[in-house]
C-alpha cells in the first residue's frame, strides 16, 4: 500500500453575503491558505483510530453506525461507505491551526483533511465533488442549515461567487486586495446564530426578507469593485453589509468597535465575517493602511490578526 503521509485543507473567509446566502442570496468567499487543517496518517497495522489531536480524544468508528454525532467520526464513516473500504489498518491523527467558532472554516477544514486522508490510506480515490458532498453533509452538525459556501471554498481552494444549489462560479480580481482578518477572541458558534436568524426570518419575514435582499444586492455590486479594482467602493459595500448584519442581530459589541476602529484607522471599509455575534471582523485595507490599522486593532483588543491578500 502506498500513500500520501499528510493531508490538508485551508481555511475559509467570507467576504460578503454571509446568513443571506442561507436564502438563496450570493455570497463571496476566498481560502485563507496559510492557515490549515491536517491529517496525518500513522501504519500500524492495528485497527483503525482517529484522533483529534488538539482535544487529546481518540474517536471510535463504526461505519454501520447511522447514530454518530461527532463530525469525525461521522466524516469517517461517510467517506469510508463511499469509497466502498474496510476502515484501513491506520491511526489518523488530525489537527488544526484554524481557531474555532471563528468563521473560519475550522469544521470544514478538518473534515476535508481527514476525506483525503481515508481515500490516501485506502488506495481510493475521492473526487473533490464527492469529498465537496461529504463535507457539506457534516456540515450539518455544525451549522444546522449550512448553505454550502464553507465546504466549497474549502474544497476547491479557490474563490468562489456561490449561490445555493447554483452552478460553482470564480471570480478574480483586478488589483490586489489586503484584508486583515481580526479575531475577537470570543468564540460564537455559527449554528446558533444561523438559527436565530432562521427563527427571526419565520416569525417576521416582513421584517428580515428586505434585507436579504440588499444583502444580496451588495454582494453583486461588490463582485463588479473586485473584478473592476475599485477598492474604496469595496469598502464602502463592507459596511453597509456589516450594518445590514447588524440588522439580522448578529454583530456584537465587539465587532462594532472593531469595525469603527478600522475606518478611524484609514481603512477602506470594514465587517463582520461569518456567523457573527464574536469570532472574526476583517478590514479592507491598502500596503500603506495596513500597519496602523494593525496597530489600532490590537489596541482595541484584536486577539489575532491575520494579513491576506487577494491577488489577480
């Protein structure tokens, strides 16, 4: 038998059009590439385990099992009956330099990693829309409704313009775009926001439908800043998208302040990024911006920054 030792995915981050994209809206989303999930594959020539690493657990795997509530295990499973294989006489460790309850992907991420690994260690072979599937239905467990943008980007590693159950799109761009991804160091899982949200939307969708709407209206108009280098118009869409959000009840005290914050500082524009209520704000930002925009950031109680950029 012969296989890759490591496997990897990438983090995620949404540009534009998170929650609304649960309903049909656009969304846009990049990997964040220097931050990744792994799966390491150790021969043993014992049972199969799996261990998750930064939890210090060992995961029991039974794929006939239609009752797993952990996501590994339940990834496990899944590719497992997919690849039509034996559990491989293997121990999978995983791993994650992604933080969770962030926005950034981190369930997706590990899930992808560990995919790859099962078909590596099994001498199979799992296409990247059979793994995109996979994962997508973990997902579930993590989310409640996702809507698909995590697993894709994730995935496929490469920007992506993403409507639900539409045709995969990808998007470039014309001049280089710098985001600083700043964490608030408080942890919201996205499945709770995504169903107050789904709660908000039924019992009011008077109320919520409209901004949906423009939500995703923004999302469109801020493909065509990307794709035509208009970054100050960018920043601009990044706060009446993070405003729109507020509306929808998921910003917080934090990422309000991070947000202001940034603008003070000289950023184009800036917003939340994910499933709100904590996890990351990211600001659009120039070479020249981007230092005191750091600087203010972590004065104003960034845990982490994160600088990416985009290019054509």
């Amino acid at each position: 038998m012969s296989f890759k030792l490591l496997t990897s995915a990438p983090a995620k981050i949404i540009l534009f059009g998170e929650h609304a994209v649960v309903y049909g809206q656009p969304a846009l989303a990049v990997p964040v590439s220097q931050l990744r999930a792994q799966a390491e594959i150790i021969p043993t020539g014992q049972p199969f385990r799996l261990v998750a690493s930064d939890i210090d657990e060992t995961l029991p795997i039974n794929i006939d099992d239609e009752l797993v509530d952990n996501a590994l295990a339940h990834m496990a499973r899944l590719t497992l009956q997919t690849l039509k294989v034996a559990p491989p006489n293997v121990s999978i460790v995983v791993s994650s330099q992604i933080p969770l309850a962030s926005g950034l992907g981190s369930g997706a991420a590990v899930s992808a990693a560990l995919g790859r690994a099962i078909a590596f260690a099994t001498n199979g072979t799992l296409s990247n829309e059979q793994l995109n599937r996979l994962v997508y239905e973990v997902e579930g467990l993590h989310h409640g409704t996702p809507s698909g943008v995590d697993n894709t980007v994730i995935v496929y590693e490469r920007p992506v313009y993403f409507i639900r159950e539409q045709t995969l799109e990808t998007f470039s761009v014309a001049e280089p775009v710098h985001l600083l991804i700043a964490d608030t160091g408080k942890a919201a899982l996205t499945k709770v926001s995504v169903g107050d949200v789904r709660r908000l939307h039924e019992t009011d969708p008077a109320f919520t439908q409209p901004l949906l709407d423009a939500i995703g209206r923004v999302v469109q108009q801020a493909r065509t800043a990307l794709e035509s280098g208009d970054l100050p118009r960018l920043g601009a869409l990044a706060l009446e998208n993070h405003h729109l959000l507020g509306q929808l009840t998921v910003s917080s005290p934090e990422l309000d302040t991070f947000v202001q914050t940034a603008i003070n500082a000289g950023a184009y524009g800036a917003k939340l990024s994910g499933g709100g209520r904590g996890g990351n704000m990211i600001a659009f930002v120039n070479e020249q911006t981007a230092p005191q925009v750091e600087s203010a950031l972590y004065a104003a109680g960034a845990t982490r920054i994160i600088p990416i950029t985009i290019e054509p």
